[in-house]
C-alpha cells in the first residue's frame, strides 16, 4: 500500500486481503470510490507471485480480469502494471475492443512469462471464437475477476461473460473474485453459474439499512421541461465553474452527449470540453480520457460508457440530463464524484416526463433544487451553427433511448421527442422535426400511428450525375469520392445500381439519403456536393443544361495527376 502512496486500507480492502490470499471466491459489495480495485489486485497478484513455479507456458493467461468498458479496462491495467511490475512474477496485457486485432496477440507473445490478462468481454469472446488457439491460452487461469459485476451480469453482457467462463479451467480449478457497488438478483444468479457454489464468502461493506452512496456526495434534482434541459445545464456549468471545477455530464446516448459537446463549445463556455462515448474512435476516446484525467477544470460531455469504474481525479461534480436506467446506475453515476473520501455534487436533471424515476430514489437524501426563472441571458442555442445532420442523430438516438427505457404512450414520446428537436435547432422552417422513414417508423413501432411528427413516405429517386469537374479525389478502385457523410451519399448511390465492372448511368438516390439533408430537394434541382449545405440548390445561374433522362452516364476523363476535377450536379427527378 506504501508504495501505492496509501496511509491505510479502505474497509474493503481490509475485509478482501485475507479471503483472497487464503483461495477464497469472494463477491464484494462497497461504496464507488472506496477502493476496491486495489482491494482485488494487490492480494490477487501477491498470491498469483506464490502460487508461480515456472510451468506456465509464455503467453498463457494466469489471472483474468473483465470489465464491462473499454476506458475501465485500461484503468486497471494502468494498476496491474504497476503491480506486475513491481512483482516481477508476470506481465499485463490488455484487450480492448477498437484496437487492432494483431496487437492483441502480439502483446500476448512479446515478453517472458505468465500473463496478467485485462480486458473487455466483447472483445474476449470474439478472440475465444475466432482466434485460432486463444482459448487453449486461458486454459491456466487461476484468478478470474469480474468488475463491476452487475454489469456483466446483465442482459448486455451476461452471455458473452458466460461463453468466456466456460473456455476456463474448470471453477474448482481456479478462484473468483467479484466487484461492484451494487449487487443484483442477476448478480447472484451468475455468481452461482461461474463460481464454485461453495463457501463463496460475501464481503458487504455497506449495511443493509445503509445507504449506498457515499456520505460525503451532495445530491440534488430538477423536473424541467424538455426546452430548458439545454439553459438548466448551462446556467448549473456556469455557475459552478470555479477555478477547481471539473464535472462529468452524462447523456441518454452518446449521440446525445457528441451534439452537447459540439453546442457547448461553439456558445463559448470558458470551460474545457472533453467527449467521450461509443461514436467516437478508440484513439480519440483513450486520448480524451487521458486529457481529462489530467485536466484539473473542465467539463465531460459522456454517455453511460463512463458511468461505472471511471476514476477520474478531482471531479467535483456529475449531472445526469435524464433519468438513469435503474436505482444502481444512478448511484454508479454519481460515483464518478466523491472519491476517495473527496467532497462531491450530484445534479439530476429529470425530463417532466420522468417524474417517476424519483420513486426509485425515494431512500436517498436528495433535494430538491427549484427551477429558476427563465431569462434571455443565454447562447442562442437553437441556431447554434452545428450540422443537421448531428441535431438529427441526437434526435433519433433520443426516440429510440425513450422507447427502450419508457413505458409511455409511442405517440406521446415522439410529441415529447419533437419538443427536444425544437430546442436544439432540429426543425426546419416549419417545424418538422427531421424525418423517419417508413422503414425506421415500421423498425420503431410507430409506423401504424397518425400524425407521428416526421414520418415520411418511402421515397426512391432516381438522380443522375452530371460529371465536370471538382470532384475532391478519385479513387482507383471505387471512382470519384466525396469527402465525409456527403462522400457516403454519393457512394451509397452509386453502389446501389453499379453493375460488373462500371457504373451504369443513374443512381437510385434512396430514401434513407432523404434523412440526411436531402428534404429540400427539388425534381431538376442543381446542387454541388461536396459544399456546405448539400440539399441547398444553387443558385439558378449556375444550372446546366439539362441532361436527357436516357444519356448515359459521362465521367470526364481524369486530366492529371489524381485529382480529377468535375463540377456535379444532380438531376433529380422522381419516379
Ligand atoms: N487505501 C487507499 N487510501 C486512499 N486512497 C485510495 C486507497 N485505495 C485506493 N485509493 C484511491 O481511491 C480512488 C478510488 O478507487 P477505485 O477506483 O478502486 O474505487 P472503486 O471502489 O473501484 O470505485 P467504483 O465503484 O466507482 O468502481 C482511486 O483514486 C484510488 O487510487
């Protein structure tokens, strides 16, 4: 602990050292922050160290920790480094889905010695099934950890966990261990599965009648109509923006949170903005969680993926803009503040229409804090210059989080969705909010419904492309190339009526390209992709001469070099 630069144990860890040292299976239930991590390293690698007699093979998995996320994953094995290394005895490995595959197995062959093997379960279970060999690598695993295992107990995770268990040795061959804050039916229920059954020993650091969030967490709420959610979270960041201040705020989905980052940043707040969640790439998530982890202000735009585990030093406050999916995530949340003994805040902003989530917080000490008055003082946020096409991801991320996650009235949802696309900009001119096709309506169970707001026919257009110049880059094998989601209409287009070996002369431009900024377009109107705004028709001095329907397709000829420059045109017209 000395070296870890610990005065004492946490209870936790002074109640697991003794079990797990003496082979034990444990299930250990402790407040987030209260440093159970260390709790199932330090004794798990110590016995790991004893138990070693050189029979294991290079390469082969001696103790295997899973956690449900990518960004807790390299926590750990941030720790387990430090303690593998201190041992000497084996070596860390991580695995992480969003890393190539190679690295993976060429991690586990470079260096000496048994394997200290951290890693996410998705990941895990793809190498068990397809990666020749690896489950013959997990054949001598001691120590199985699972952290936070009510996540991996649940339905998201549980059969993926399962499937790794069972390429194990056989549970009286090997010792697990199992985290969380809060445990679960579904806890127990694979506990029972996975472990030995027997003399499991169940360290409970928190007594029955008490509470599970830590003491030292102040914990508010707000009911606000969905049009103040954006100028609640503002005025709250503002206002507590201290020199010291670093928050977390957790979003319905990570579409969500990427449009708040990108809407934060451009109204100018002072505070730094961080982005983490699923739709970024592993290489900006890992990055970014470094930077935050460093920053000593700012704020993190995140969705559930940080909601558990996380150790983020010095977050003094967490907001959640809705309701958690239960009782247990809204405490994992919270927990992202107030760790190790540090003072922490809480804000739950609760939509109107989730009134009812407090029910379940009804045996927590939370207050609540009233709305304030409504004033002009704000970044106009609705016409916040951010793309449509990320307002109506958001948007569509919102519906179908909404309808996982409620049991309202489906018509009742989208009205209440077509509020949250008001606020952020996401209507048009008159106030539709950004279309679902019939197809996605059908996927979301409201096709059958009137008056969903948005809901669009099944539109196929038939377009022909107009090659000049000013296409952006040729590619050899795919043809001329868009940049970015423009790149992928045009390419999608294409694909969709290429025949062997070229391009025939139309492209069925299909409805889903009609959710993406294409509503405005016009049967015979010209526009130049590849610009700002593509559904915009140009001007009309800049039209061609139309095209007859039956020509084939001209591609210009490229002139030099790779760039081929064409002016395109789309000419639409509707079948
Ligand atoms: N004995 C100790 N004394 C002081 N600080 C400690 C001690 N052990 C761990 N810590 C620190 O406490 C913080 C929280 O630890 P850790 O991340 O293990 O919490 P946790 O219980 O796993 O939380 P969560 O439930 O959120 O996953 C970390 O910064 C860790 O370094």
């Amino acid at each position: 602990m000395e070296s870890f630069g610990y005065e004492r144990m946490t209870a936790v860890q002074r109640r697991s050292f003794g079990p797990i040292l003496g082979g034990g299976e444990l299930l250990a239930r402790a407040k987030t922050g209260s440093g159970k991590t260390l709790s199932f390293l330090l004794p798990a690698v110590e016995r790991i160290h004893r138990q070693l007699d050189g029979e294991v093979q290079p390469g082969g998995v001696v103790m295997l920790v899973l956690t449900p996320v990518r960004e807790l994953s390299m926590q750990v094995a941030k720790e387990a480094e430090k303690l593998t290394s201190f041992y000497g005895s084996c070596r860390m490995v991580c695995m992480t889905g969003g890393v190539p595959w190679e690295e993976d197995l060429k991690s586990l062959d470079e260096g000496q010695g048994a394997v200290l093997l951290v890693a996410t379960p998705g990941r895990l279970q793809s190498h068990v099934a397809k990666t020749e060999g690896f489950a013959a690598r997990l054949r001598r695993v001691r120590i199985l950890v699972l952290d936070e295992v009510d996540q991996l107990a649940s339905e998201t995770f549980r059969a993926a966990t399962l499937e790794i268990a069972a390429a194990l040795p056989p549970c009286s061959e090997r010792q697990g261990l199992f985290y969380s804050a809060t445990v679960s039916d579904a806890v127990h229920g694979l506990v029972r599965q996975i472990g030995r059954g027997d003399g499991l020993a169940f360290v409970d650091v928190i007594q029955s009648d008490e509470v599970v969030v830590p003491e030292h967490i102040d914990q508010y709420y707000s009911l606000v109509p969905t049009e103040r959610m954006t100028e609640c979270l503002w005025r709250f960041l503002q206002s507590h923006a201290k020199p010291d201040f670093k928050a977390v705020a957790i979003f319905m989905t990570g579409r969500i949170a990427a449009y708040y980052a990108e809407a934060f940043r451009k109204a100018g707040t002072d505070l730094a903005v961080f982005e983490i969640h699923a739709r970024r790439s592993q290489k900006q998530r890992t990055e970014e969680s470094e930077r935050f982890r460093a920053a000593e202000r700012g704020v993190l735009f995140t969705s559930d993926v940080s909601s558990r585990g996380l150790d983020y030093p010095g977050v003094t406050h967490v907001v959640q803009m809705g309701a958690a999916h239960s009782k247990a995530e809204y405490i994992h949340r919270l927990g992202r503040c107030g760790r190790a003994g540090a003072k922490g805040h809480g804000l739950l902003l609760l939509h109107d229409f989730e009134e009812g989530f407090l029910e379940q917080l009804s045996d927590l000490e939370i207050m609540e804090e009233p709305l304030s008055q409504m004033t002009e003082d704000l970044p106009d946020f609705i016409k916040m210059p951010i793309a449509k096409n990320v307002k109506a991801q958001a948007y569509y991320s919102r519906i179908n989080h909404v309808m996982r996650n409620s049991t309202a009235d489906l018509l009742e949802i989208m009205r209440e969705a077509h509020r949250f696309a008001r606020s952020i900009g996401a209507t048009d001119e008159e106030d539709r909010p950004p279309e679902i096709t019939v197809e996605n309506a059908q996927k979301m169970g409201v096709a059958e419904i009137q008056d969903v707001p948005g809901t669009v026919e099944h539109r196929v257009v038939t377009v022909k492309l107009v090659p000049d110049h000013n296409f952006p880059y040729h590619d050899p094998v795919r043809g001329p190339r868009w940049k970015g989601y423009q790149d992928d209409l045009l390419d999608d287009a294409l694909r969709s009526s290429e025949g062997p070996g070229k391009r025939p002369p139309l492209a069925e431009l299909r409805h889903e390209n009609f959710m993406r900024g294409f509503r405005h377009l016009q049967p015979g109107a010209v526009v130049q992709p590849g610009k700002d705004d593509f559904a915009r028709p140009l001007p009309p001095k800049r039209r061609l001469p139309e095209t007859p329907r039956t020509s084939p397709l001209k591609v210009a000829p490229r002139d030099s070099g790779d760039a081929l420059h064409t002016f395109a045109s789309w000419l639409v017209d509707c079948p």
